[in-house]
C-alpha cells in the first residue's frame, strides 16, 4: 500500500465517513499524490522537521508530510475528520508516525505542542488569509511558510506596491518577512474541483525586523486601504484625528500626503506609525 492517498481512496474515505464536502468551510481535499509530493518539495524543509497542518481533511498532504520524514502537528475544526484522521494515519504510516491531532478552530488556536518550524498547508479559500496571519503572529517559531490558496489570494499576498491587486494581505504579509508565489495548481487535482486555480505561497520570516508595534502599524494599513482612492491625507484623517494631524504625521515620516496606500511598502507604514508618536 501507498503511503499517499489517491482519488478512488479519498472518495471511498469520504462515502465511508458521509462525508459531503462544504463550501461553508471551504474543503477541497488534493487528490493528486503528485501534487502532494510537489508541495512537500516546494515547501524545502529542514529534514525531520516539526510543521503544523491547517484544515488537513481526509490526510493527503497529512500523509505527504509524513512520508518525507516530518512531524505533523494538524489542526483540524470538523468533528467528523478530526475523528478519521489519526486512524488513518496509522493505516498509512503505523502507530509509531510523529503525528498529533489538534482538534480545534485555526483561528483560535493559540498553542501548539513541539514548537512547529513551519506551516504548511491547503487552506481553506473562506479563511485563508485571516489563519495565515493569525498562525504567523500566535507562532514565533514558525520561520517557513508555504499555502496553497485560491489563486487571487495569492497574487494578492505575492503583489508588490503598484500593483492592482496590492492590499491590506500583501503588506501584512511582509511584516513577517519575504512574500513569493512559487507555483499554480490547477483545480482539477482537486475535490470537489473549485471554479478557480490555486496558487501556492511561500512566506520566509524575517525576525525582529522592525523597531515598531505590529498592532499600530497594521492600524495605518488597514486604514490606507479602507478608502484606498483618497489620498493618504484624506484616508489617514480617522486613524490620525483629523486630515492636518495625518499630513503632519505623513510629512515626518518623509510621506507625499497626496500618495496613496498603494504605492507603499512595508518600510512605509512603519516609518509612518512611528511617525505619529513622534511628530
């Protein structure tokens, strides 16, 4: 027996278990070992390295993980594959595989056992950048990460300032460290197949990057991008309290105040929250 599992194995996983995928919490399970193994690959981890696993479903990339000599540490919030999951783990890999099951929401977690190096997963399209952000910041010890997400996820999170598609994700993303889009996997590895691509990110973390607090710099992002077509003075005006404080504030930090969110960096939101308590 194969240590990964095909299409005709997770389809028979799924009808033994009742299982009908749901869009509400977006499972599309990989069905393509080879497409298993190329993530394991891009994903160039230490060897016997320890990765936490988001929304691992019926265990194909669980199973990838494992068979190329990783510690799995899984976090999965549906009861039904919570529950399947370590059995089939060890009809695959035996009683002794370094794996353990977290059975909880993504978003919540807030402790992990074996201090995971990094992350790596298939994350569920509805929640995709709130559990990548919320993983990187609950886990200091997470220093690579690679998700695959919906294809203008991640563009979105890969865009560079400029770019159509730069956001509130692309800057968040770079707190942390360097942000690359390192492949596209087509949606027919997929089950069910979803309507679009996937893509596949690749976050490397950079600690202790920035002099500033992470909660006040992500404040002037989020409000940069609420009405990304007003200048920076006038979307700044809220966050700052008033459009004259923003421009003082914008002006110190070596701003355009008539610039736009979409034109800068990472560097540029922190010299600019910095800026506020200083200006």
């Amino acid at each position: 027996m194969s240590t990964l599992l095909n299409a005709r194995e997770i389809r028979e996983l799924a009808d033994d278990l009742g299982l009908r995928p749901t869009k509400q919490r977006g499972q599309n399970f990989v069905i393509d070992p080879n497409t298993v193994r190329m993530i394991v690959d891009a994903a160039a981890l230490p060897e016997a390295g320890t990765v936490a696993e988001v929304g691992p479903g019926l265990g194909s990339l669980t199973l990838g993980l494992l068979e190329a000599g990783h510690r799995v540490i899984a976090v999965e919030i549906d009861d039904l594959l919570a529950a399947r999951l370590p059995r089939t783990v060890a009809e695959r890999c035996g009683d002794d595989a370094p794996f353990e099951l977290v059975h909880a929401d993504a978003l919540r977690v807030s402790e992990l056992p074996g201090r995971p190096q990094a992350l790596v997963a298939n994350l569920p399209y509805n929640v995709a950048v709130p559990v990548l952000l919320h993983f990187l910041a609950t886990f200091e010890s997470i220093t690579t990460v690679l998700v695959m997400v919906q294809a203008e996820v991640a563009d979105r999170l890969a865009a560079g300032p400029g770019s159509r598609v730069y956001g509130v994700p692309s800057v968040k993303a770079r707190w942390y460290g360097s942000v690359a889009r390192v492949a596209t996997v087509g949606k027919n590895v997929f089950w069910p197949a979803p309507n679009v691509d996937s893509g596949l990110v690749r976050i490397e973390r950079r600690p202790n990057r920035f002099d500033a607090d992470r909660s006040q710099v992500f404040a002037v992002i989020d409000a940069a991008f609420a009405q990304r077509r007003k200048t920076l003075r006038a979307a700044l005006a809220g966050w700052a309290h008033g459009a004259a404080r923003a421009e003082e504030i914008l002006t110190a930090a070596g701003i355009d105040p008539r610039a736009r969110g979409e034109v800068l960096d990472i560097d540029d939101f922190v010299a600019i929250a910095r800026a506020k308590e200083t200006a």
